[in-house]
C-alpha cells in the first residue's frame, strides 16, 4: 500500500516563483516541501527567458504587476549584492523610431513614474547617438534602474536559503492529482517513487501547468480557475559583437515587450522574444521567423547585416489574457479567500516580470499563507 506523508506546507513547482515562495515560507517557521516534476528545478519558464531585473515602467499602475515589479526590483538587487549572485544594473534606453511614438515614451514616462520608478528620463536623437553610436532613433527613455542577472544562480542561492532552513526539494514527483478535504489537501505524487501526501497548505506555484493543476483538484470550485492563454517568445542569437552596451528596446507590441536586445553577463547579444499565441507547449524556434526578427530591429539598428541572426531558444508566457483583450492581464496570487479553500493558495500567468518580483511575490504568499494558517492550525 502506497504511504501516506502528513506535511505543512507543499509547493508545487520549483522555478524561480516557487522556489521563492518556500524560501519565504520556510524562513517564517514553516516546514516546506517542494515538489518539481521534472529531473531539475528551474528548467521550464525560469530556463528561458530575457534575464533582465525589469524596473516597473509597463505595467498598470495598482496591478500587482507594477506593486511586486518595482518591490521586487529593490528587494532583488539587496539580495544579489548579499548573496553575490552575478548581476549588472546595466539601464536600458526604450527607443522611439518616429514622432508618433514619442508620445508613447512621454507616455510610458509618466507611467513610470505613477509605479514609484522615479530615475527614468528622455534623451534625444544626439544624445541617443552619443551613449549609443550604433542605435538609431527619433528620441529614448533611459531606464538606468533595469537591470541583467544570472538566474540560474539566484535560483540556486534561494535553493541554498530553503535548505539551511530545514525545507526540502524533491525533483522527479509530479502532483498528479489532489483532493480538498475539510481542512487539508490529499495529493498523489508520481514519479519513480509514487507517494501519497495529506498537507496543510498547498501552493500551487506550477507556472504554465497551474490551471491543469488545479483542474485535477477535486472539489475545487473551478470558476475560481482563471482562463489560460499561452504566448510563445523565440530568441535570436547574434553572431559577431553586441550593437550597444545597454538592452535596447523598442515601443511594445500587444503581448510582450517588443523584438529588443537584451545583454547576457558576457556581453553576448540576443533578440526577443516575440509573440505567438499557442495551444500547445512546444519550443521549436522556426528560422523562418528570423525575417520579422530583421526588420523589427532594423528599426533601430539599421545596419544590422544579413545572416547575423541564428534560431536561439523560446519561452512560453503563462497568461490570463488573450490576443482578443490585448495580450495584458495581471498576475492572479489566490489566497484561500479566493481559491474558497483555506489549505490552497494559486498562482496563475506569472509571466514577465515574474523573475524580477520572485522575492516580493514569495513574501505575498507568506502573508497569504500567513493568514490560511491562522484560520486553519494544522
Ligand atoms: C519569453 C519570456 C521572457 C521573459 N523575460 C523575463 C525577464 O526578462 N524578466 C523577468 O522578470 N521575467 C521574465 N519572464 C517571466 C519569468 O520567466 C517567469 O515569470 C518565471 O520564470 C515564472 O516562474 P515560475 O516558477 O512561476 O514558473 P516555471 O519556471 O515554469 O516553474 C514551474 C515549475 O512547475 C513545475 N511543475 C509543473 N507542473 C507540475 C506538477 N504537476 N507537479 C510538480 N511540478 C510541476 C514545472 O516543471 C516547472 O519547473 C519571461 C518569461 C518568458 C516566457
């Protein structure tokens, strides 16, 4: 007979989201398991995205987005200075390729501020040109507060927080299925060693799998499950020297951020990533995408030479919107007041910037938790 686990707190899902929350967890006193499907921790959306500690210019000013981007941002930079995670506030310029579109920077500039990111500032075409004498545009918005960082080491000092801790992590245990009981949740792990586990708190912290998580959940209320939207992102690599020293970005498109350059620690320059809307998870990036790629950044970077871009990567943005409503939506954190459960918390469409505000979005868990646990003493 298969055994039963009497547990605390269990999360579902070891990227950088789920690895914060049982970080934050396991420093308030709770004992923390968590479970990732696959052989590693930090392999799906954490393994591939831009890198970049965004600082807050997008998103609606009140939405979480916004709230957790910009707490994140600081409590993010603290940390990495703590804990020497390789990082470089490295700024970057959003720039305008036309009249029209600065309007939309003196726009975003505003908005910026309205999130309490107080350092942004436009510069014109010559001093664009000065800063960046390869980058061509109409005007920019400096960003000095953005950021790059090397997320498979931040991954791995909160790895090292949730164990010194007392919490563990156990990779290859898949939540297959669950049930909410009264005051608890059943669930069924697979994996090379099935187990069974009765816990008193569930974070459901499973990024693109969260809503397929929760639908296994028997007894969830399921009009608490928000709609899913999936939008794929692909990389280019470029072959030969970076065009500038800082992430270059242009006006957004609906859905992400716009083709723009990004920086790794080394310097190296990638595009990305774009948008298509998807059914499926399948990260196949298709070369036939490169021609788009070459005229969204020639926009930019006129002399951008054929050939240069090769197929690099993609990633997946969990969402709660759509293509129809704009490709928005904000991050959704249900505490038990909205799951309806007072043992289950879940996440849905951590998207971008769910890397940047990991720590903040870890420590509205704990409060989240925090408040479950009051009203249900396990
Ligand atoms: C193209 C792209 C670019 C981005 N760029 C940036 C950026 O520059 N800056 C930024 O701040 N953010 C960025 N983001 C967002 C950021 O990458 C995500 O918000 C973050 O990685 C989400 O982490 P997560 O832990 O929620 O999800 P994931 O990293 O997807 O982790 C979820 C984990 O749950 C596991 N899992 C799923 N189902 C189960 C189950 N049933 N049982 C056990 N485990 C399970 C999965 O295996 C996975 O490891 C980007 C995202 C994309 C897609």
């Amino acid at each position: 007979m298969t055994e039963v686990l009497d547990l605390d707190c269990v999360v579902v899902g070891g990227g950088v989201v789920g690895l914060a929350v049982a970080r934050e967890l396991a420093m308030s006193g709770r004992e923390v398991v968590l479970l990732e499907a696959e052989p590693m921790t930090g392999s799906i959306t954490s393994a591939r995205n831009s890198e970049v500690i965004h600082a807050g210019l997008y998103y609606a000013t009140g939405s979480l987005k916004a709230e957790l981007c910009v707490a994140g941002k600081h409590k993010l930079y603290e940390y990495c200075r703590e804990r020497s995670v390789p990082h470089k506030a490295c700024g970057k310029l959003v720039v305008a390729s036309s009249e029209e579109e600065l309007g939309y920077l003196e726009k975003l500039s505003r908005q910026a501020e309205a999130n309490g990111v107080e350092d942004c500032y436009l510069i014109d075409a010559a001093e664009l040109t000065r800063r960046q004498p390869r980058i061509r545009g109409f005007a920019a918005l400096v960003s000095p507060s953005t950021g790059i960082i090397d997320s498979h080491s931040l991954m791995q000092a909160y790895i090292t927080d949730i164990e010194a801790n007392g919490g563990a992590i156990v990779c290859n245990s898949p939540v297959i299925e669950g049930e909410l009981a009264a005051d608890k949740i059943r669930l069924s792990v697979g994996g090379r060693d099935p187990v069974k586990i009765e816990a008193g708190l569930v974070v459901n912290a499973a990024g693109l799998n969260a809503w397929a998580l929760s639908e296994k959940l028997l007894g969830l209320d399921v009009s608490t499950i928000p709609p899913r939207h999936y939008a794929k992102g692909c990389y280019f690599a470029l072959t030969g020297r970076a065009p500038a020293t800082q992430l270059i970005y242009p006006v957004p498109e609906p859905g992400g951020l716009g083709v723009h350059l990004t920086l790794d620690l080394a310097g190296q320059a990638r595009f990305g990533p774009d948008v298509e809307w998807v059914e499926t998870i399948d990260y196949d990036v298709d070369p036939r995408r490169a021609d788009k790629f070459y005229s969204a950044i020639r926009r930019y970077w006129p002399d951008l030479e054929n050939g240069a871009l090769q197929p690099a990567y993609s990633g997946i943005r969990p969402k709660i919107a759509g293509p129809v409503s704009g490709g928005g939506g904000d991050f959704v954190l249900q505490g038990p007041e909205k799951t309806g459960h007072p043992a289950y918390i879940a996440l849905y469409g951590i998207e971008s910037p769910g890397l940047t505000a990991s720590l903040a979005i870890g420590q509205s868990v704990a409060r989240l938790a925090g408040k479950a646990f009051a009203g249900n003493p396990h």
